[in-house]
C-alpha cells in the first residue's frame, strides 16, 4: 500500500499508510518502526509530493545549532513567565498568550527527533498547567472578560490550538486535543457571519491578517476530528478576508499579485494567512488557494527578500528592492523569517518544487541560524546586516524569542525525503535518514542512508546506502544553484549535475554501497542594490559572510573596510579565538583607512556571537 506522510500542524511529517490516523513512522534516535505519532483522522485530497525522511544522528553545522537550540534555547525557557498571563489574568503583556502554543510546537518538533526525556517532561509539565488555565467556556486566552477578542486574543488562541496539536501528536494525549476543541468551539461560537455573532476581521490587528491567521489551526483541527463545524468556519474566514473590514487577500492577489497591496502588508500575518490557504488546498483541492500563494512567493523573491533569506522593514513589506539593513530598519523579524521557511516548506511539500528548497537553504544557513546566539541561546528580534545583533534572553514579551526556535526544529524535515517517491537528498549534513522507496520492479523497500561531511566548510560529503535488499531505484542529490563542478562518484562510474537540478543516480543499490559527491563552492560578489549601491556583499556556497569588528581591530565607523575586488580569499580558520563556536573563517584583502590589510570574514550567522558590530555590505573602493 502507498505510504505517505500526513501533514500535521504547521507540516510535522508522518509516514502512515494512507488512511490510516493511528500509527506512523517518524524521525528520532531509535527505531523509526516503533515510534508512534497520533494523526488525522481526514486525509488530505491533494497528497505531498515531498515527503520528510525520517532522521536521526544529525550532526555537523546544522546538528550543533539543532542542540544550541534545544539545551541553550528550549530547556532555558522560563514556563513561570509564559504560563503567568493565563494564571492570574490579565497578563502582563497583551500578546503573551501566544508564547505557550509556540513553545509547545518548537518542544514538539525537537523531541519527535531528539526523544529527550528532559524536553518531555518540561512539555508535560507545561501542558498540564495550561489545561488547568482553561475556563469553563473554553477561553484560553490572557485576558479579562471584558477585553475579551481584542487585540491579540484570536491570536493567542491560534497558537493555543497549533501547540495542542503538536503536543498530541508526538504522546496521544486526549486532554490536550480536547482542550484545543474546546477553545475552537467557542470561537466557532462567538464569531462568524451569521446573526448575534462577532466578525473576525475586527478581532485583532493588521487588518483582519493576526485573527485570520486562525485558519491555519482550523483546518488542521478539521482533520485531526472530522467535526464538520471546523470546516464550516474555515470556509467563513475565507469570506471574512473579503469583507469591508478584511484584508482582501484573495481580491488583492489575484488583482496584483503584489504583497505590499494585502492588508496593511504585515509579513508575519500575512505569510501566517498563506499557511492556512495552503492547508485549505490541500484539504480541498481548490485551485485558486494554490495560484494566490505562488503569486505572493513570486513577488517576494523578486521584489522583497533580503540575501540573508528574510524579510520586512519595521515588521511590513514595503517597495520592490527596497533592502535596507540596519537595526534603525528594525529589518528581519525573527517570526518573518520562521514563517517564510513554514511557507516555502509547505509549497515544497504540495509541489516538490525544488526552488523552495532553495530558500529554506538560503534563510536556514543564513538569517535563521544568525537569529540565535550559538553561545547562548539567547534570540535577536530583529536581526541586522549592519550592526550589532540585540540578542535577548527573556521569554514571555517578545515574539520572536518564541518563534526562532520553531524555525530551528523544523530542520530535520528539510534535509531530505521523498519527491514523487523518490529519496532526494536536499540539504548536505551529517545523519542518518530512514524511508521507504519504490523499486523499477514495482516493489517497495526499506532504506537507509548515512551521511558524512564537514559542509559547509568543505564541498564533500560521503553516503552509505542500507537498502533492506539489493534492488535497482534511483536517488535523487539536489545540485545547489551556487555550487559548480558538481559530481557523484560511486564505484567506476561519475556522474555530473545540472546547477539549479536533480542529478538521479539509477541503478541496482546494495546494502552497504558508498557514494560520494564533491562540488566547489565558489565565492560570489553580491551587489547591493538599490539600498546599498555602493557595497557589495560576499557569500561562499549557501552562506553569507560578514565583518565581525571584533575579529578585525581597526576596522570602525571612522576607518571603515573597502573591498578592492582583487579576488584573494584564503582560509582564516586558525585565526578565530579559542572560544568562538563553529571554526570557519576566510580572509580576503581591503582596504581599512588607506592600508591595504586582511579582512577577516565569518558566516553571517555565527557573526556577532561575542556582542561586536557585523557587517554583511562592505564598501567597494572608488
């Protein structure tokens, strides 16, 4: 039988039999066959085409920011502070309500890979302080009665209900399904377009975009139980868009198929909308609720988005090329950039388009990963190219310390997986991942591969491949559109790849059989644009570097560095301090005052890490 991972909340990969809401295989450190995940009861019409790997054992870059994330971030965190506004209302700040479902989701995602006994408990602990908050009309919001449904409540229990869902689907826990079903009864009963009930659009901010965002949830809930009424109110807030008071999402995009015209162009409540509408087609199939979204991915990769992999200018699109990077251009919002890689997951999921693999790539190694202090885990806000990163360590006031993490524990469903059932490798880290691939015999089998590289700092990584029999199908490797002389080599024979493609290796697979694929990765010279004419940036494979003015004495506002387009670039690795994490460094030659000098560049997202100014523009030399 077809198996197939059903989209959980916000994407959490299942591998079930079609049809089947009771077990499923998962990604995690012990046997993928006995984990169990507690999913839909309705399938989607419209299947994945790309399906999450099972992974375990992730290590290099990425497996350390993964265990930044969850001993430094997630572990850290302060449930006293984000369980406050529900035990003694109001709370002390009006949008704290969303930090517990945001928790719950990042905790969720870490331990379906991680298993960490440490993360479970402080889940469980969390979980059953948070259903003892609920009233007994279902409200689990943070405020008092009388200021119900303004503001940020809706919003509040959007993430309510996201982080119920996750939680029950990595333990099974009735008590917090019904919890979500209660809070979504009563906002299925106290909003909608029929009479004596409240319009949603005017229950929030950015003009209907934070309470609209309530579909996402919605129809997740529809599908974990069937309840008709779900269904119904997700159909109600896609008229609701549409209302004098909404933010004509579908009118605007099909007029313009410009961004900045949605709403009030808020980023992270608009791309929050596009999750929902994207989980609506899937549901249903509707056409238009695939074409609305693509159309908004299209403007904000030409128009909108930072090299980095981000976007927003004080938290809102704003003109076509306008980038400008410094903390005063409160650039970057952390949420922003989580929810863009939601976005283009989800694309990738319904299309198997590989270009969305290409952004996550793009915001994972670069404005992610530079959100989040690998020596602390402390979380910036905004993340700037230009300047100090104003990394933060309290919970319970800023969104966005809640919702990096999330981004980083979704990591482990964009390495690989399968496309139209094929196993693709997507990203290049260190790990072993578990699926199930059909065979040219029509068969279906087990498989394994183990990985092993020191990406991104070399363009080498080693595959084992552990078919459960030899059988003959194909892998594909994706070929980076910034690598070149990309080749895989197993046996006699190589094989070369098309940049920007799928390069598929067909043939009778062994177990134990080992491939190795090795690219260049060139350094290119980004120009600046129309904010920043008169710099450039350097970027080496999927990464961005940047001035560390700690690293560099000398190099300040008054004596600026000048890049001298002189093409040097060396290894600068043995010259990074003994208590810098993540030993990978490069020098190229500038110009600091009227001295020509060694410029020392780290990725952009291990930059800052020690409080010093980063700059990702350098100033070219007139």
């Amino acid at each position: 039988m077809q198996r197939l991972f059903i989209l959980l909340i916000a994407t959490l990969p299942l591998l079930a039999k079609a049809g089947d809401p009771g077990t499923a295989r998962c990604f995690g450190t012990g046997d993928p066959d006995t984990a169990r995940f507690y999913g839909p009861v309705v399938p989607n019409i419209v299947a994945d085409k790309y399906i999450p790997a099972g992974y375990r054992d992730i290590g290099g870059y990425l497996g350390y920011r993964l265990d930044v994330n969850l001993h430094k971030r997630l572990l850290q965190v302060d449930s006293a502070t984000m369980l406050s506004g529900f035990e003694k209302r109001p709370g002390a700040q009006t949008w704290i309500g969303e930090h517990v479902g945001k928790f719950l989701f990042s905790a969720s995602r870490t331990y379906a890979y991680s298993h960490d006994p440490q993360l479970k408990h402080l889940m469980d602990d969390v979980v059953r302080k948070y259903i003892a908050c609920q009233m007994p009309d279902g409200y689990l919001g943070t405020y008092l009665y009388k200021d119900r449904w303004t503001e940020w409540d809706v919003w509040a229990h959007k993430y309510a209900i996201i982080g119920l869902l996750n939680y029950y689907s990595v333990t099974g826990s009735k008590p917090a399904l019904e919890t979500a079903e209660r809070a979504a009864d009563l906002i299925c009963k106290t909003f909608g377009d029929e009479g004596g009930k409240l319009p949603l659009m005017r229950a929030g901010e950015h003009a209907g975009l934070a309470p609209g965002s309530i579909l996402e949830p919605m129809v997740d809930l529809y599908r974990y139980t069937g309840n008709p009424k779900y269904l119904a109110f997700c159909r109600y807030i896609l008229r609701a868009f549409e209302e004098p008071d909404g933010p004509k999402i579908i009118t605007q995009l099909t007029k313009y198929g410009d961004v900045t015209k949605v709403g009030d162009a808020k980023a992270y409540e608009m791309l929050s909308c596009f999750l929902g509408i994207l989980k609506y087609y899937k549901l249903t199939g509707e056409e238009k609720y695939l074409r609305l979204p693509e159309a908004a991915w299209t403007d904000i990769t030409a128009h909108h988005l930072y090299i980095t992999g981000t976007a927003s200018d004080h938290e809102i699109f704003v003109g076509p090329g306008v980038l400008r990077a410094t903390n005063d251009d409160k650039m970057g919002e952390g949420c922003v950039t989580v929810t863009w890689i939601q976005f283009n997951l989800s694309l990738l999921q319904i299309t198997g388009a590989i270009r969305y693999a290409a952004e996550i790539e793009r915001s994972v190694y670069n404005h992610l990963l530079a959100a989040e202090d690998p020596q602390t885990g402390c979380v910036s806000y905004y993340t700037a190219l230009l300047g100090a990163k104003p990394y933060r360590c309290d919970q319970g006031y800023s969104c966005c310390l809640s919702s990096v993490p999330r981004g980083i524990s979704l990591i482990p469903e964009i390495i690989s997986g399968n496309i139209n059932g094929r196993y693709s490798v997507l990203l290049y880290e260190n790990g072993v991942a578990s699926t199930r691939v059909g065979t040219t015999d029509a068969g279906e089998i087990s498989l394994s591969v183990r990985s092993s590289t020191k990406f991104p700092s070399t363009g080498r990584v080693d595959f084992t491949i552990v078919p459960s029999k030899t059988a003959t199908f194909t892998i594909d490797f994706r070929v980076p559109e910034w690598s070149a002389h990309f080749k895989a080599a197993i046996g006699d024979r190589t094989c070369e790849g098309n940049t920007g493609g799928l390069l598929a290796i067909t043939r009778k697979w062994a177990p134990g059989d080992h491939l190795t694929i090795t690219f260049d990765m060139p350094v290119e010279v980004l120009p600046g644009g129309l904010s920043y004419p008169h710099a450039v940036a350097i970027k080496r494979g999927p990464q961005v570097l940047a001035i560390d003015k700690g690293l560099n004495p000398g190099i300040d506002a008054a004596s600026p560095a000048r890049y001298t387009d002189n093409k040097s670039f060396t290894d600068a690795t043995a010259d990074l301090p003994p208590d810098w994490d993540w030993k990978e460094a490069f020098y190229i030659d500038g110009i600091v005052g009227s001295v020509t000098k060694k410029i020392l560049l780290v990725p952009f997202a291990e930059a800052g890490q020690q409080k010093a100014e980063v700059a990702v523009w350098i100033l070219k030399d007139q």
